[in-house]
C-alpha cells in the first residue's frame, strides 16, 4: 500500500514520512482510529524499506514509496519476509501455538480482500467465528518475542504489526513488555488500535501514539475553532484566572466531545508542524488570519514531538475518565512551557 492509495490522511502521512527522512523512526508506535490505521501502518512500514523513496513539491503529499522497488513489490503482495503480523484469533490447539503464527495466511488474505480496511468483526466474519470471542494470547506474545528476536532476512528493519492490541490478554500484553522497550536491532513495531481505552498503561506509556481520527469529521464549529484560539493565545500569557475559564469551558463538555475537540487541537499542532517544518503550507483556518500566521512558527523540532505527545496523553487520560479540568490545566502548562521553550 502507498500513502497516496490512503485518502483523506495526508496530514498523518506527511509527519510518518517526514520521521522516517529525518530518522526519527520510534521503535514501538500505535496508531489509533478507524479505518484507515492498518493501510497506513502498512504504507508506513513500506515508506521505511523502500529503495527509490518520492518527494514531490508543493502543497499535499510530500513522499511515498515508488511502489516498484523489490522492497515495494514485497509490500504489494504482504509478503515481505521483516514484516509479521499478529492480531486476534481463537484458540484451537495446544496452548504453546500462536493462533496469529497459524492464521497469517489467512489474515493475508483478509487485508487483501478488505482492502487493508476491515474491523474486528468483519475478521471474525472471514474466519466464520462470528459468536466466538478472539484474543491475542500469550503464545502470540512468544511468537513476537521470537520473531523480533531473530536476525531481518533482508538486512534492514524487522516488523511486527499488533492488530488490535485492545484484544490482548493480560498476561500476553505483560509478556511484550520488555519488547517494546528495548527491542532487539532495528525493529519497527506497529500497534493498530480502534479503541485504546481498552488497552493497558504499561502498553500505552511504551508506545509513541498517534491518533488518526476517521478522516471524516465535520468541519469544526466556529465555537470550536474561537475556543481553539483563545486557549493558544492564553498560553502565551497565562492569565490564570481567564485561563481557568477556559479550561471550565473545555471540562463542561461531554467526554466524546472533548475528545473531538483536543484531536482537532493534535490536527492544528499537526498542521503547524508540516506548514513550518516541511514547507508544506497546511492552512489552519480558524478564521483568525493573523493567528494563523503567527501560530505555526511556535512548533519546531524541538518541541513538536513533545506536544503531541501531551495531546495525545490527554485524550487517553479523557478516555480513562481522568478529571478533565486537572487533565487540561496539566495540558495548558505542558503546552504553555513547549511552546515558549521553542
Ligand atoms: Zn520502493
């Protein structure tokens, strides 16, 4: 899969390959939504093997895999030796055997025939188990522990792709621990997740997320957008009482949307980050022509990643029923320091 067979996620496109030409490859990342995140840790993981590796000029898109390299070729057909693929199924033999090891040519063929787009239950479908409940199990865990463990066949990255790590069992998800945090070589481990809030701390707090969004939200209110501005501008001055307000009025909202409203914040963040770093011109469109002028300066390499490491802590400690004021007033400082420390 090439990132421009992706549609509607050239932002995320744009910071996964601007990491990869700027070496910045985390070891262990999740991408969270649906459902585009399996195609575009796909593209991903080929963007990063690939030998011939595009840039284009202007606005939108800035790279892709030329898609023709034998890397790419690989890729094409799911078939690249580095790359593994673990994900939920039912337990059928010995408790030593990895389901994922037994199934990766039938998940192969799941990818293919949904067009890298499919959910857990349409998985559950094509393995004509739709009443059972399928996990990731401990011998699973084995299995990338192993594989990852080994030597790449082809001298570069070893991959491992976790679809679903929400459906990992416990003792399976305590097993990988160590994995993602140190793993063996040059290793790229991708966690494909629809739903995080499910998943353990100790997974989330190894992992660098990103999250996607659908790549259908509605346009933001203009409330959204003006609340938006304001926050920023008051991370400037950090008036607290106005500041307090503020965060009063993102606390008043419900979980789903306060959760929208900080992924439009990551988007913003995103969108800065692409329009002053790579000279890819994202416009903000908060409707507040000088701030979108001025903002994008405030994100550079040396704050970016930390920035959207906060949003994206944020969003899963909303989703954890965190408190939501002490959540966004931690946020507020976070943000507030990165942003003057640039
Ligand atoms: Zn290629």
């Amino acid at each position: 899969m090439q990132f421009k067979a992706i549609e509607g996620q050239t932002l995320v496109a744009n910071r996964l390959t601007l990491s990869v030409d700027e070496g910045r490859v985390a070891h262990a990342q999740m991408l969270v939504g649906a459902p585009q995140a399996t195609a575009l840790a796909i593209a991903y993981a080929q963007y990063l093997c690939c030998t011939n590796r595009r840039h284009y000029e202007g606005d939108g898109q800035r790279a892709d895999s030329c898609g023709e390299c034998p890397s790419c070729r690989k890729f094409a057909s799911l078939s690249h030796p580095d790359l593994g693929f673990v994900f939920p199924a039912t337990k059928e033999g010995h408790d030593d055997v990895s389901p994922s090891q037994e199934h990766q040519a039938d998940f192969v063929k799941f990818l293919e025939e949904s067009h890298q787009c499919g959910t857990y239950d349409d998985w559950l479908a094509a393995l004509n188990i739709e009443k059972k409940q399928a996990k990731i199990y401990v011998a699973d865990a084995n299995f990338i522990v192993d594989r990852l463990s080994l030597k790449s066949y082809e001298g570069g990255y070893k991959m491992m792709l976790i679809w679903l790590p929400e459906k990992m069992m416990n003792d399976a998800a305590n097993k990988l621990l160590k994995t993602l945090e140190e793993p063996i070589g040059q290793t790229l481990i991708m966690l494909v997740s629809a739903d995080s809030s499910n998943l353990l701390p100790t997974v989330i707090s190894r992992v660098q997320t990103i999250n996607i969004g659908t790549g259908a939200e509605a346009e933001p209110s203009d409330e959204t957008k003006a609340l938006f501005v304001s926050w920023m501008r008051l991370l400037f001055k950090l008036n607290m009482r106005a500041l307090s307000d503020t965060v009063d009025t993102m606390a008043a909202m419900s979980r789903d949307q306060l959760k929208r409203f900080l992924v439009y914040v990551l988007d913003q963040f995103q969108r800065s980050l692409m329009t002053h770093l790579a000279g890819d011109n994202q416009p903000l469109g908060t409707g507040d022509a000088k701030f979108d002028q001025s903002f994008p300066t405030m994100v550079t390499t040396n704050n970016a990643e930390a920035i959207l490491n906060a949003i994206n802590n944020t969003i899963y400690a909303i989703e954890q029923n965190a408190h939501a004021k002490i959540a966004l007033m931690a946020l507020s400082f976070t943000l507030s320091k990165h942003i003057k420390n640039r």
